[in-house]
C-alpha cells in the first residue's frame, strides 16, 4: 500500500497526524504501527537522541535510551526489525488488514482512538520523562563542577614583573582545576618541567597562545574573509579566527567527555583530497552498473550510482526511483565549515542552510569522503594528530585555556566585538542565561562553552595603548603582579643557583663558572662543599632560603634593598604603576651582568618615565649613575628685547664601569 495513509482526526478536516502506510510493518492479518527507536533529524524521535544544546554526554545519552527501551518492554511494547528500513522498531498496536481499506485514504477514528492513541500517549509520556530526568541529571552534575579560577582573569601590573613568564603556573592551574600556590609548590624552581607539562594539553590543543598588537583585529580573532591560493586560482573563505577555532574545541570536550579534542587536520588542500576521491570513485564503478554503498545518517541505506561531467556525484536512496546530482560546490561549502559529519547537528536545519539537492544524501556523501581523506592522506595529516589521546579530567570537564598577551595592546572593543556580551560566565553555553549570537561572516551561531578560560596580561605604565573600558574590565578578574624585590635578596639569588645546577656535582666547572662571579658580586663567604652542602640539603627539603642562609654575612649587592630602594622612589614621584619588576634582574649572575641590566633595561625604562628630565633619574639613581656634562651658563645669544635665559644643567649617563660601591651607594646614601 505505497500511496495509503493512517490519518488521525477529532473532527472531519481537522487532520493531526498523516504517515505512509508503506512504513509501517504487517504480517498476513495485521498492521502494526509503531517508530523507529533511534535518533532522528527533522523533529523525529529525539528520545535517544542528542540536540544541539543538549548538555549530556555521549554515555549519558546512550544510558537514558537503554533505560527507554527496557521501560517500553516492560509495558508491552515489543521491538522488531523492519523489511525495508533501517534500525529497530518499537511495535505499539496491532490494526486487523481487513480494516484498512487499501482505496481509502482514512480509517476510521474510532479504531485509531481505541487500538493507538492510548498506546502512543502512555509511550510518549515514559519516554519524556526518563528522558527529562536525564537532561536534569546532567544540569545538576555540570553544576556541582566548579572551577577554582575565573573563566575571565587578567594578570596586570609594572614591566618586568613576570607576567608572561607567570602564565604558565597559572595556565597549568586552570587546566588542572587546581589553586596556583599548589602549581608553584609542585614545581617551585622547576619551570622546564612545569612547561613539559604544559606541552602535553597543547599537543590536546587545549591550550593556545595570542599576543594583542595594534594591527590584531576581529578577523583574526573570531573570524573573517581570507584569500586562498590554489594553484593559479585566488578565492576568499571564511576562516575561524583562534578564538572560535578554541571554542568550538571546548564544547565537542564539553559535550563529548572522553574523547579527543579535535580530529586531525589534513594538510591537503580540499580541490587535491576531492580529485583522489572522484578517481576512487570512479574505480569503485567499474564495470558498469556497480554502485557504491553509503549510509545516511539515519543509517538507511543510498548509492553512489555514477560520475558525470567529471567531479558530479550521481546518488540516490535504496529502493527509490529518483537520483540527485551533488556537485563538487556543495561539498566543498560542507568541507570548509565542518571536521566531521557528525558535527553537523541538526542536519537537516544545516544542510538546507548550505544547500543542494538532498540533505540526507549529501551529508552520507560528506562522511564517506571523509573517511577516504583519513585513509588516503595519513602521512598529510598534523603531526601531532597520532599524539591526540582522549582528555580526561578528574571532575569530568576538561578545561581550555587562551593566553592574550598584552591584552590592552590591541583595540580590545573592535576585536571582541559582540562576543563581548558571551564572555561571562551566566551568558555561556549550558548556563541559567545562556546567549548566542549570529557571526557576521558565516552566519553559524556561536556561544562560549563554560570549560575555556581567558588568561590576560596587561602592562600598567604603559599609557601608549588601549585603555580597556568598563565593559571588559567587568567581565574580567583581575590579580596583581607587583614587583617582588624579595625574590631578588641574596639568599634567594645562591638558592636559585643551586637548584639551577642540582645534578652537578660542587667541583663541576660549569656550576664552578657560574658561582664564582655571582658570589663576587653577592659577596657570599662560602666557597667549600662543606659549609654549602647541609644548606642546599635544607633547601631541598623545602626550608625557605631566607632562613637557611640567615647566619650568612653577605657583603656585596643586596639586589632586594637595591629595587626596593628604587622603586620607593619611583612610587613617591610617578606612581605604584612605574615601579621596576624584579624580573629584570632575576638572571643578573655577575656584576657585568649587573652593568647591562642596567646600562639596557633599567635606564632606559626610567629615561622613558622622565623624558628629557634628567634631573629626576639622577634623583633615583644618584650622582654615580647621572653626571653633569655642562655648565650651567647660558649658551644663548642675546637679542633685541629677549633677555638672556637662565642657565641650566645638562646631563648624561655616566660611561665609567660601575662598581659594587657605585650600586650599594643606591641604597645605603641618605637623600
């Protein structure tokens, strides 16, 4: 019965519910309606099935279908196979064939309302509530997950303060779920094994790094219209920009725990991968009449039946009648906006927004060739792609991080644009005030998922960039990085020497070539393993530097007064936003050292801070450093009515090597 139809009525003309008999099963008396039990597209059955913002994870969806199905065996359902269609079929009534009137288009109602609408409402019902409690389940699990850190956090403070150098602790922090002080105990002076650690979540692509610059815009971060080159051919594209590519990472993590984080990404261009595919193709058709398999997503069975006008793919759906032709061009608009077939949800809404001849079709054409590109270009594809291993974490969220150095750097309004309003932490994917907007290139809808964090630096002094304006500073946590001249005292500057070299032995050359300079410079009185080896011991088992090395008399530069000092004064004149970080001195191992650091960074910061006063940087560093080069007569002539000006001093760096007095004279000369 092809062209009959079970209609369901209340009233004459008021038509619910039309299906083709043709898909229903029957045996010699009877007809059964009933549905197929697994995920459709196009508003079927979405019991067992995933929806775009459906918050469960694959196993979540996969047991909440098998607690459907025992729930409709337990209450007389039964499922069996279909003769013509795929997948399995849950039986809910039995219709006598000598009822069904094969020339009528309706049966009557009286028999639908006793034998099916009974059976389909107790149904519907057992399936919607498992199914709701599902979706409840994983609202309440996403909510007990909580993050130690904020989602938005900008690490701010003077230069040279380790703000980029800190962002990996607290990067690893984020990623780990864990407070930063417990990432820097971990690994304390250990930074080459904090990044070893760091690179294992890139090679996951959970972790990416950008620096903002004036000339970084909307296009390279969210997305925009870039040119392609393919042979002699030029095309524009719409491509993500790393903050897309990063999202839409984190959420197929958050939606799909357990799995990898992204597929490979071949290197083939798509016009190389689509000409193999259509010589595999037409191999496959060879001798003439042969089809190639393929499977919908509903997993019915289709054909590629031919190839026409050379990259034209003649397909059809088992059993019909009709072909359609898929060109090239629409599996290219496929190709450049998905990975994978199964990214492509729902598929129908989406397939019609490409367009083409047939969804369906078009999608088991989508996921068939990528599973040749995977197959046929393996030595093409990322070289880190093999490493990818499933992202694990221990509460269930795997978490992403983007680093935006300089933040305040580029123009941050034009280049967040309207994803401003995503940013916080109600307004993204899964949350109470979930939002999305439509990008204005691709027309996708795009939403931030709550697993991707956003770690900021930003540079206080500097006052030639960017303000960041209200809006942002909002959305954003901000910590402090001010300058820690107490990382610089003497104690600590032998401690980090030695854990520098801790696999040396004491007479080793190289830690013998390192140490003698610094403890010049330091005037460190220990120069025997035996009055250093019960210390570093101590140091070792995690006793603080400052204590153990207490009884130590230095007499050389204390590095800590010396900052200290300097930036006592830098406070009183400017402010606490120009004050000088300790990292530039952190690497300081020799007075020579000492002398560039000076002479390179922090003279040229303070000339930058007092420009063409240099009355005010001998004030901070004092007549050592800062020498009058001239008198202070006038040199100018006298003219008409003009009277001579007053004289002034003229300045100039000091070009005498600096001594260790020169640099204690600093911090030891009273004003």
């Amino acid at each position: 019965m092809p062209f009959s139809y079970l209609t369901i009525t209340r009233q004459p003309g008021a038509e619910l519910v039309g299906v083709a008999l043709s898909h229903f099963l029957e045996d010699a008396a009877f007809l059964y309606p009933g549905f197929r039990s697994g995920n459709g597209e196009g508003g079927k059955n979405r019991w067992f099935g995933r929806n775009t913002n459906d918050e469960r994870t694959k196993a979540e969806v996969e047991q909440a279908g098998d607690q459907i199905r025992q729930a409709w065996l337990s209450n007389g359902g039964q499922f069996i196979s279909h003769a013509h269609l795929p997948g399995e079929w849950l039986k809910l009534a039995g219709i006598p064939l000598s009822a069904v009137n094969s020339t009528s288009e309706k049966v009557g109602a009286s028999m639908v309302l006793n034998m099916l609408i009974k059976k389909l409402l107790k149904t519907f019902l057992i399936a919607e509530k498992i199914r709701d409690d599902s979706k409840a389940a994983a609202k309440q699990r996403l909510a007990n997950v909580t993050s130690v850190h904020p989602l938005n956090q900008i690490l701010y403070g003077p230069p040279g303060t380790g703000k980029t150098y800190s962002t990996a602790e607290w990067a690893l922090a984020m990623l780990q779920n864990k407070p930063v002080s417990d990432v820097q105990d971990a690994y304390q002076h250990r930074h080459k094994l904090l990044r070893a650690e760091l690179d294992k979540y890139r090679k996951t692509e959970q972790l990416q790094f950008v620096t903002f610059h004036q000339s970084f815009s909307y296009e390279d971060f969210v997305e925009g219209i870039k040119p392609k080159l393919t042979g002699d051919k030029l095309a524009y594209r719409v491509e993500p920009g790393v903050f897309q590519q990063l999202s839409q990472t984190a959420k197929r993590a958050w939606q799909y725990p357990g799995q990898a984080a992204t597929a490979a990404a071949p290197v083939a261009d798509f016009d190389t991968v689509y000409a193999a595919y259509i010589q595999h193709l037409q191999q496959q058709l060879n001798p003439a009449g042969t089809t190639v398999p393929v499977k919908t997503m509903t997993g019915a069975k289709a054909q590629i039946t031919g190839i026409k006008s050379g990259d034209v793919i003649v397909m059809k759906h088992e059993g019909s009648q009709y072909s359609f032709s898929v060109g090239k061009k629409w599996s290219a608009l496929v190709y450049e906006k998905y990975e994978r077939a199964e990214d492509i949800v729902p598929m129908n809404q989406k397939m019609l927004d490409i367009g083409g001849p047939n969804a369906s079709l078009q999608w088991a054409l989508f996921r068939d060739f990528k599973a040749f590109e995977q197959q046929r270009f393996p030595a093409e594809q990322n070289p880190d792609a093999v490493a990818l291993a499933p992202i694990t974490a221990a509460d269930g969220l795997a978490r992403f991080v983007l680093i935006i150095d300089e933040v305040n750097r580029g123009n941050v309004a034009s280049i967040f644009g309207e994803l401003i309003t995503l940013l916080e932490d109600d307004k993204r994917a899964g949350q109470t005030d979930e939002q999305s907007v439509q990008l204005p290139y691709s027309k996708n809808q795009f939403s931030v998922p709550p697993n991707l964090h956003l770690l900021g630096t930003m540079n206080t002094a500097d006052r030639s960039v960017e303000a960041l304006d209200t809006a942002l500073r909002r959305r954003f946590a901000f910590v402090e990085m001010p300058p820690l001249p107490e990382l610089l005292s003497p104690a600590q500057m032998v401690a980090r020497l030695w854990w520098r070299f801790e696999e040396l032995a004491w007479a080793d050359k190289t830690y013998r070539a390192a140490e003698l300079p610094l403890y010049e410079l330091l005037g460190c009185p220990l120069t025997t393993q035996s009055e250093q080896g019960p210390l570093w011991d101590a140091v070792q088992k995690g006793q603080d530097p400052t204590l153990v090395l207490k009884a130590v008399k230095f007499t050389g530069v204390d590095l800590q007064r010396l900052l200290g000092v300097i930036n006592q004064r830098l406070e009183y004149l400017l402010g606490r936003d120009y004050r000088l970080g300790h990292a530039w001195l952190m690497g300081v191992g020799s007075l020579e050292q000492l002398r560039q650091a000076f002479r390179n960074k922090v003279i040229p910061q303070l000339q930058e801070y007092f420009y063409g006063n240099w009355g005010r940087i001998g004030q901070i560093l004092g007549p050592d450093f800062v020498v009058k080069t001239a008198a202070a007569d006038s040199p100018l002539l006298e003219f008409e009515d003009e009277p001579d000006g007053e004289g002034r001093s003229l300045y100039g760096i000091s070009t005498a090597d600096w001594s260790i007095q020169h640099f204690q004279n600093i911090y030891t000369k009273k004003p």
